[in-house]
C-alpha cells in the first residue's frame, strides 16, 4: 500500500486540475460562467458540466466569492511526488546532463529512484566524452550560449589527424549521438568543419552577434531523402539503428518486380 500511495495521489485526479485551473482564471480576473464550463469540458467528464459549475455558483463548493473571486490569495499549484522527486534526481545524476548546470534546489535530501549503473548499454561505443572535464564543460556551456544568443563563436579543436585548426562561425545546434555518446556541433559557413566534435574541442571564445546577412546563424533547412532497401540480413534494423536521431517513416510491401525479384520490400523516407 505504501508504494500505491507513492505513485498515485487524487490531487493529481482531473477534478482537481479543473479546480485549480478555474482558480486561476478566478485569480487573474478573467474568469465568468461561460469560462467555468468550459474549463470543467475540457478537464473533467462531460457529466461534470451538469453539477461542477452550478456548485461553484451556489457556494455549495466554498471555492469562490461574490464576482467570481476565489478564496485563495494564491494561485494553485501542485507539489511534486516523491516518486517526481526520486526521478528528477536520477536524471541529475547523468553526467550528460550536468553540461547544462541544472538546480538541483529541494532535492538535496532525496535518495535518486535509480543509478547510472543500472543500465547496460550493449550498442554504445565506449569512448565516449570527458564530461566531467571542467575544459569540457566550459567550453560545452560556452558553445550554448552563442546559440541561444545567435553569436558567433571562435572555436579552437583537434581533429582526428591531430592537426590543430581555429574557425569563426556562427553555431545553431548541438547534436548528440546516442550510439557514439557524443555531441557534435553544427555550424554555418563553407563545408569544412561545419561539424566538429565536442571532445576535440580546446577552446571557445563568444564574438559579435551574428544577425548580417553575410553571416547568417539559422540552421539550414531540412532536406528529404527516400531508400528503397531489400529485406534481407535485417537490412531496416540496421539502418534504422544507424540513423536514430532522423525524422523518419518506414514502409513495406510485397513486390514481384522483376528488378528486385520477388519478396519483401521496405522504403524509408527520413528527414536531415
């Protein structure tokens, strides 16, 4: 019983997240008749309709005053579960996401609902990055910023030959391989070094903004692009592992043409 009482508790029920959105309405002056049926079809049953709203009304609900005012000096809000609270400090403990400094204020006291050493990752490569490096995580948060703030940025790396190379550019994303357990960032510019690797990276460096047409900082736009695979040594599996971060449909039928010969035919479009 402790564990059910753990995952589930009714203030997380549909009444009461009707409550306490009519509340708020109520609190920021908006709220009228028409408003609370509305609000109690879209988060309660439709039976609701035909008692919520004139309990509300008549008071027999003691939840709002004379106008419409509600009894609280507060808006509503819903206080995180223990189970909400283990979870979030679970993902905390993911070196990964450190890179982007999260608070973790309220949970100091909170045992995390599973380690990192609870998964086993059979399908990752094992080099993957130094993110507990301070090098690493300064320049990571570095490269953040500049795209949130559509700057350029002056990035020093290493590539895998070893040779040492410096660009100016501007960035518009990072991207993270769950297969290599790798982040890679993506700028504009000619074709070299439009993607480098996070873990190659010296230093980085923010420069002016980057909002000159000579110099544009938008991500470029996505291009489409459809295979036509055979269904043979689990030729879809594979492909579909190998390109996990695409936007992407698989489809399959039967063919008899005689250019494929007959059999299973799978075609996947995918965006990039």
């Amino acid at each position: 019983m402790g564990v059910m009482r753990m995952l589930f508790s009714e203030i997380y029920g549909s009444y009461f997240r009707m409550v306490a959105a009519i509340l708020a309405e109520a609190g920021d002056g908006s709220l009228t008749p028409a408003k609370i049926t509305r609000l109690v079809q879209k988060e309660a049953f439709a039976e609701s309709t035909l008692s919520i709203p004139a309990a509300l009304r008549s008071g027999s609900w003691p939840l709002l005053e004379g106008g419409l005012r509600p009894v609280l000096q507060h808006r509503p809000t819903m206080p995180l579960t223990l189970l909400q609270k283990r979870w979030m400090k679970a993902l905390l403990a993911d070196p990964r996401i450190s890179l982007f400094a999260p608070s973790a204020a309220g949970l100091e006291d909170v045992e995390p609902l599973f380690g990192p050493d609870l998964f086993v990752w059979f399908d990752r490569h094992a080099d993957g990055e130094p993110y507990q490096d301070l090098r690493y995580i300064q320049c990571f948060r570095t490269a953040c910023q500049a795209i949130r703030e559509k700057r350029r940025l002056q990035v020093c790396f290493v590539s895998q030959g070893g040779a040492r190379h410096t660009f100016n550019r501007p960035p518009y994303r990072l991207e993270y391989s769950s297969k290599d357990d790798k982040f890679r960032l993506l700028s504009r510019g000619n074709a070299r070094f439009g993607t480098v690797n996070m873990a190659g990276v010296c230093s980085c460096r923010l420069l002016e903004p980057a909002e000159s047409p000579a110099s544009p900082s938008a991500e470029p736009p996505l291009a489409r692009m459809t295979l036509l695979l055979r269904d043979e040594r689990n030729g879809l599996e594979r492909i579909l592992l190998h390109f996990p971060i695409l936007k992407r449909r698989p489809e399959s039928w039967r063919t008899t043409c005689t250019s494929f010969g007959s059999g299973m035919i799978s075609r996947m479009r995918a965006s990039f």
